[in-house]
C-alpha cells in the first residue's frame, strides 16, 4: 500500500512528466522486490549503435528481413496511438524456448525480439530485445531517419517528438525506464510471445488485431518444428482463451490483458493494488471479473469523478473507475500512464459496451463469493 500511494503522491507532482515519474517509480518497486542475485553478474554489454548492427536484416539497403527469423503477431496487441506494428523473432541455431511453465516461458541466450513502429506508412522506431549471458535482457530503441534509411540507437532517456500525432502531440519514443515498466512489471518480461498470446484458436473479437502474418506462428507452429518444448499437452488440444460470459467481454478483458495486465497482475510491484488484469493460462476463477465488477476503487485519483466508486459498476460505464482512467489522457488519471498519448476510442467503445451489458447480477455473485 504504502508503494502504491508513494506511486500516486508520485504522480500529482510530477503531472508534467508523469511517464519518467511512474516509471521511476515503477523500476524503483520492482528493483526493491525483485531477489538479488548472489551470482556475480558480468558487465552489461551495449546494444549495438545501429539497427543495421542487430542483425534484422540481411541487406539493409533493401530492408529485406532475414529469412531466418519468425514473424509474428500477438492476439491481443499493444495499441500505441495508432501505429502500425511489425515483430520479428531470432532463436539461436539449435536452441528452444522451454514452455513448461506455460505462464513464462524460458528463452535460450541470445533469443532477439525486435518491434518496429509505423505511423502513416513511415517506419518511425524499433524496438529490440536480446537475452544475455548473465539472463537479463538488453533493451534498446533505434530510431528511424525521416527518409528511412538509417536507424540509430536512441539515447537511454527515449525521444520526444519522433513523429507528429493528432491534436498537437507526438509520439514519444519511450526511455528504458519507461520499457523496463512494462516489461518487467509481471512474472514474465516477454509479453507478446506467449502461450495466450498465440494460442492457435485466436480471439476474432480481438480489438486492434492484426492479420497472424504468414507463416501463422502459434503454439501449434512451434510444437510442430521443436521450437517450443515442454508445453502442456492440453494447451494444444485445447487451444487456450479468455474465460467469458459473451464475445464483447473477453474481447473487453483480452484488451486489458494486453494493454493492463503487464502492470496490473498479481505478480509484480503493483500487485497490492488488487487490480488483476493479467489473464492466466491456468487460473482458477476470473480475477479480471472479480478485481473490477462490483469492486471498489481503491484510491480514486485526481480529477475523477466522484460518483466512480466502482471500478466496474455494471449497467453504468460513465460510473465506473476504469472507464474514467481509459477516458482520460489527463497525466494523473490516464491509464495506462505510459507508451501513449491518445485516447483509444475503440477501447473506449469496447469497455462501454461491456459494461453496459454486464448483469448487475455479478453483484450478488461477487458477494455470496467472498461471504463464503
Ligand atoms: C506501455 C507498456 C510498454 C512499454 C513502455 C514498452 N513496451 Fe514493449 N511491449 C509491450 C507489450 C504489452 C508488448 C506485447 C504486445 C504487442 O507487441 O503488441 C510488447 C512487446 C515488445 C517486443 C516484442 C517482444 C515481446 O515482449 O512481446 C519488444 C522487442 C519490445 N516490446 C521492446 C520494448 C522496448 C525496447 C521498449 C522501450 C524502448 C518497450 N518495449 C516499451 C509493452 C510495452
Ligand atoms: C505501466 C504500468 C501500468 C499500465 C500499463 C496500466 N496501469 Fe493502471 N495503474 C498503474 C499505477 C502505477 C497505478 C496506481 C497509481 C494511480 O492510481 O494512478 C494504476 C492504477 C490504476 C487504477 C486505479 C485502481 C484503484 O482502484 O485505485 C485503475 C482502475 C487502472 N490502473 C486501470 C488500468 C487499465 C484499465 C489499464 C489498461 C488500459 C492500465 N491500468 C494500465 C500502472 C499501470
């Protein structure tokens, strides 16, 4: 609790730069929680100066990808203003990711992930991962040049104003600190390669999806090639999804799976807030459903209404807390804090009509639950 309010007390004074601010604050949490390792750690090597030098390519002057690596897409995307995203990913010859732990998944030394960013046609940043010796993972961030001939690694603080957006905004490239927020605020750091993430059976209700590019990698694509080891057998046979009573509400809790539960889980530092977003492979009951539908706020924040008590109160969307947070773009009440700058109207769409179809019976659900 104390972390939570240090995060919000945080947050009302630096509402100029709220994303720095909770960031911080973010990595300080989780630094403080995360086990120190007893293993002495080697240096931390750089990222490479140029995107060129990460081995995306295999002839940067015509951009041609490597054939080499796996191109995929997540069910439930990131939306981020709008852009148009790209991913790619690089296993090491010979090596596998072990998916025992259907939850996280265990990528061998020297996995890359790179994510590039387009607005209008223009590829404007790419983002980029690699698994070190020590385990830890390199981030780095190369931005493109407006004629988009080169990309160069951006400094560590990220980069404002790297591509104009509506309404007088722009597309903020964002600072490690700001990665490392959402990235290491769960169990697993890599979060769109996952077992839910590319469950072979994919939600066609899914907000902002992008078309599986081709070759279609999913969790049966990379059984079938040995790339994937170890995963439960079920999870093939029956493809995993989002537990919901309608389609509109597991599209509303696969949104917040992919653009909240990498915060808002029960396994990093901002689990005390109870907000559980996050959607297991192998959870018993809905903690989506029961942290929001009928739950109170827990601290409501600056500029909220003050008829939201609920996060969720079913039946009334304009009352309900998460709505307010998912409408705003106001620094202290925005949600989520980081990585955008615009409202994501069909998120807000979404969200609404999911409430507004939700049963007010929930209530009494919820309450025999906890009466139990
Ligand atoms: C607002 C939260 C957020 C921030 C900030 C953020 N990411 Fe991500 N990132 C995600 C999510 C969620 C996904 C998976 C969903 C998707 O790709 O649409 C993702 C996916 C990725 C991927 C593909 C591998 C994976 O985990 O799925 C890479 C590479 C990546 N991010 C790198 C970065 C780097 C480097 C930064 C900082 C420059 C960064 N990200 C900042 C949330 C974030
Ligand atoms: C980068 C991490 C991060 C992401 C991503 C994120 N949040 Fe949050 N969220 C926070 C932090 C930190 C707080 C506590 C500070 C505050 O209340 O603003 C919070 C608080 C909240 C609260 C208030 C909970 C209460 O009862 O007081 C709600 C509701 C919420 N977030 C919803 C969302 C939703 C919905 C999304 C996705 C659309 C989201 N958040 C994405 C970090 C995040």
């Amino acid at each position: 609790m104390a972390k939570v309010t240090a995060i919000t007390e945080q947050l009302r004074s630096n509402q100029g730069r709220h994303s720095a601010a909770v960031g911080a604050m973010l990595i300080l949490t989780f630094g403080l929680l995360k086990s120190v390792s007893a293993v002495p750690q080697p240096a931390t090597a750089n990222p490479p100066a140029t995107l060129k030098d990460t081995g995306l390519y295999t002839d940067f002057g015509t951009l041609l990808v490597d054939p080499a690596h796996l191109t995929f897409a997540p069910q439930y995307p990131l939306w981020s203003d709008g852009a148009t995203k790209r991913r790619w990913i690089s296993l090491p010859p010979g090596k596998v990711i072990d998916g025992s732990d259907p939850e996280v998944w265990i990528f061998p030394v020297g996995t890359r992930f790179w994510k590039e960013f387009s607005f209008n046609g223009q590829r404007v940043e790419t983002r980029y991962l690699e698994r070190r010796a020590d385990g830890s993972w390199l981030y780095a961030a190369y931005a493109w040049s407006p004629d988009g001939r080169e990309a160069h690694l951006v400094p560590v603080r990220g980069k404002r104003g790297a591509y104009p957006l509506a309404g007088g905004r722009s597309h903020t490239i964002p600072g490690m600190t700001d990665c490392k927020a959402c990235h290491q605020g769960g169990a697993s750091e890599i979060l769109g390669f996952s077992t839910l993430q590319l469950s072979s059976e994919p939600d066609p209700g899914s907000l902002h999806a992008e078309l599986r590019p081709d070759p279609g990698v999913d969790l049966k694509y990379l059984v079938d090639r040995g790339l994937l080891v170890g995963l439960p057998k079920t999870l093939l046979e029956t493809p995993p999804r989002v537990a919901a009573a309608t389609a509109t509400e597991r599209a509303a809790l696969g949104y917040m799976h992919g653009n909240c539960g990498h915060c808002h889980n029960d396994q990093g530092s901002l689990r005390n807030i109870g907000l559980f977003l996050r959607q297991g492979v192998k959870d018993a009951g809905q903690p989506a459903i029961d942290s929001t539908v009928n739950h109170p706020v827990k601290k409501p924040a600056p500029g909220q209404s003050p008829d939201a008590v609920l996060r969720v109160e079913p039946e009334h969307p304009e009352r309900s807390g998460i709505m307010q947070r998912v409408g705003s773009r106001y620094p202290a009440l925005q949600m989520p804090p980081l990585g955008t700058e615009l409202v994501d109207d069909e998120a807000v769409a979404l969200l609404y009509r999911w409430i507004s179809e939700t049963a007010p019976l929930r209530k009494e659900a919820h309450i025999e639950q906890k009466g139990r």
